[in-house]
C-alpha cells in the first residue's frame, strides 16, 4: 500500500511538472502568434500580388520533362525520372547558395538546419527504398517499384527547390532557374 501510495505521488508531481511546462510553452506559442499576426496585414499585401506559383507552375524543367518523362520502357523511365530529380537538386543547391548570401546569421543556421534535416531524411528514406525496392531484402518488394521511389525521389527534391525560390522570392521579388543554361 506505501508504494502505491508512493507511486501515485511520484506521479502527481510528475503531471503538475508538466503542466507547467505546457502552459510556458502555450505562452510562448500565443506570443508568437500575436507577433506575427502584427505582419498579417503586410503579408497579405505581398500574397495579393504573388506570382511565384505562376512562375513556378510554368517553369522550363517541367516544362520540357513533363511531356517526355513516361516514354520508353523501364529504363528509359528511370533514366529520364533521375535526370529530373538532378535537375531540381540543382536548383535546391542553387537556391539554397542564393539564400545564404542575402540572410543574417540567425536565418542562415536555421536555413542551414533545415537544409541539413532535408538532406537527412532523404539520405535515409534512398536507404530504406535501396533496401525495400533495389536489394530487395523484403518479400513484396520488385522491379516495379524503384519507379516509385524514383518518382518520390524527384517530387520530393522537387518540392524543396519550389520551398526555397518561394523564399528567395520574397525577400528579392525574383527567381531564377539554373535550366536551361
């Protein structure tokens, strides 16, 4: 009975130590939201007049890699998915160097961060796909998925390249692709 009652001790102190640390971290949380709820207004200004995703939905790798990228057979697929995927990478590191040029120290370590946890995840996400759809370790695994881990490969690197230039964009007002040059 003393060590249950003991237990149910140890645990209500447990639960008020928490509690008090979600509500400093909901303060700190409800103080960010107000500071930048101050900058909605400028923020929406700049959106109304946002034309990055028309740059970016008209852009000239996809443009010519679109209508090309499903021809042939496996191979090709592949060849043609990687060569895409590579092309948006450049643009990520392209952008990513932009970026760093023109941030103060305290955004370029965060840019840095975040780049560094990207890299991260799609190190160890190749891992898993090579092991699941390349070696083949598991049973259900084959030929017909290394497109899809091509294909999420390229989405993915993809995305992180329209992720950065939406950045570079609204600091300078410009994007500029690497390709076709």
């Amino acid at each position: 009975m003393k060590k249950i009652t003991i237990l149910l001790i140890i645990l209500f102190i447990a639960t008020l130590s928490a509690c008090n640390n979600v509500a400093k971290t909901e303060f700190e949380i409800e103080s960010e939201i107000e500071s930048v709820s101050k900058l909605e207004p400028e923020f929406r200004t700049v959106y109304e007049d946002y034309t990055i995703r028309d740059i970016l939905k008209e852009n000239p790798i996809d443009a010519e890699y679109f209508p090309v990228l499903f021809e042939g057979d496996r191979h090709e697929y592949l060849q043609n998915e990687a060569h895409y995927r590579d092309l948006w990478r450049a643009e990520v590191d392209n952008t990513y160097n932009a970026l760093l040029k023109i941030l103060d120290d305290e955004d370029k370590e965060q840019l840095k961060k975040s780049q560094d946890g990207w890299n991260d995840y799609m190190s160890g996400n190749q891992q898993i796909q090579i092991s699941y759809f390349y070696i083949q370790k598991y049973e259900g695994s084959g030929q017909d998925n290394k497109m899809f881990a091509m294909s999420y490969q390229s989405y993915m690197t993809r995305n992180r390249a329209i992720e950065l230039m939406e950045y570079l964009y609204f600091i300078t007002g410009e994007v500029n692709f690497l390709y076709p040059n």
